[in-house]
C-alpha cells in the first residue's frame, strides 16, 4: 500500500499568514493526489484534484504543487475560516489512502 | 442538488453485522462510481472501498483492513449504495461516509454527512 506522510501533524498560524502543508508519498502517484478540508462533525470538503486543481468554488487562495512523491498545499493568506483539518489523498493505486491529517488553529 | 444521506449505523456487538444505506439524490446515480470512507472518532480518514458502475460491471475494491468482512453493493433502480458489514471488530468503529466519485476520474466530490458504528460490548 502507498503510505503518505503528512507534515506537520498541527500548526497553529496567524490571520494573513502563509501557510504550507507537504504530502510525501511512498511510492511515485504521478498527480494522482486530492486535498480536502474538514470541519468538526462535518464530512470532508474537496479544495485540489491532480495535485494542482483548484475545485470549482474553493477560493483562490488555495493552491497545490507537486508530482510523483512529494506535494504541497498552500494557503496564501489565511482567513478565520480556514481552520480545521487537512488531508491529503492518493488516487493513483488500490488500496485509495489517507495522509494522517494537518489541524490547522488560528 | 447532489445528496448522499446515510443510515443504519448503531450499536453493535464485536462479531455481529451491520448493513449501512446510502440515499443518492440529484444527480445520476448508475453512471458514477461510489465509495465508502470512514473516520474513527479523533481519528484520520480511512478509504473503506469503491463499487464501480453497470459498465465496469459492478466491480469493486477494498482497504484490506475490511476485505473478505465488508461487501460494497448498489442498487441503481432505487439510487442507493449499501456497506454490508460482517465480523465486526472494536475498531470498525467509525463514522461512515458515502461518497460520489467524480465520473471519468477517481476522485470523490460530494460526501454524505455519515453515520456512525460503535463497536462494543
């Protein structure tokens, strides 16, 4: 199974600050990688596909770089609703896997 | 609008079964693959499995934490997926969510707001 290595596990920011967020595959998955984003009690939400689309709708302060074993997420400039967790996933090999996850405090 | 609405989740004893339900509405259902994923209470998200549509004939894929105990299956007449759930263990306790999967590409974009499993004696 391909294993991803979220970091950092948590990471307390400032509003307007830059924030970046790596996803380290064990193995190559090309672009095959999504970041979502998800709230307390609330299911996740989609922000990139192909490592570096941006989902219809997700503000354009998000954005994702990277191919083959290591990708970012980047948030330009943080805003109070950007709190919560982040995780990155790969697409390119069954069995489908998880990043562990990033919390994200203002 | 794209709805997933889950049900079926419960208490259950370590062994038993369990059958979760999702609901689809808004979209059209048989053309799209669907998965399950769950979370683990404080814990990260785990890919559960994929059921591919009628015409990649219905097939399906598995995390290995559940092959062989958990059986994915859709009913495309009543625009529901369904998560068959034997040999339950403690840690199959999670939220379960259903999610649509985005034709043509192998990721997910709308997710249901889940149901949860507990596990226990």
């Amino acid at each position: 199974d391909i294993q991803l290595t979220q970091s950092p596990s948590f990471l307390s920011a400032s509003i307007g600050d830059r924030v970046t967020i790596t996803c380290r595959a064990s193995q190559g998955i090309s672009s095959f990688l999504a970041w979502y984003q998800q709230k307390p009690g609330k299911a996740p939400k989609l922000l990139i596909y192909d490592a570096s689309t941006l989902q219809s709708g997700v503000p354009s302060r998000f954005s994702g770089s990277g191919s083959g074993t290591e990708f970012t997420l980047t948030i330009s400039s943080l805003q109070p609703e950007d709190f919560g967790t982040y995780y990155c996933q790969q697409l390119n090999h069954y069995p489908l896997t998880f990043g562990g996850g990033t919390k994200v405090e203002i | 609008e794209v709805q997933l609405v889950e049900s079926g989740g419960g208490l259950v004893q370590p062994g038993g079964s369990l059958r979760l339900s999702c609901a689809a509405s808004g979209f059209s259902f048989s053309d799209h693959y669907m998965d399950w994923v769950r979370q683990a209470p404080g814990k990260g998200l785990e890919w559960v499995g994929r059921i591919r549509h009628k015409a990649s004939s219905y097939t399906t894929e598995y995390a290995a934490s559940v092959k062989g105990r958990f059986t994915i299956s859709r009913d495309d007449s009543k625009n529901s997926l369904s998560l068959q759930m034997n040999s339950l263990k403690t840690e199959d306790t999670a939220v379960y969510y259903c999610a649509r999967v985005v034709q043509n590409t192998p990721r997910v974009d709308y997710w249901g707001q889940g149901t949860l499993i507990t596990v226990s004696s």
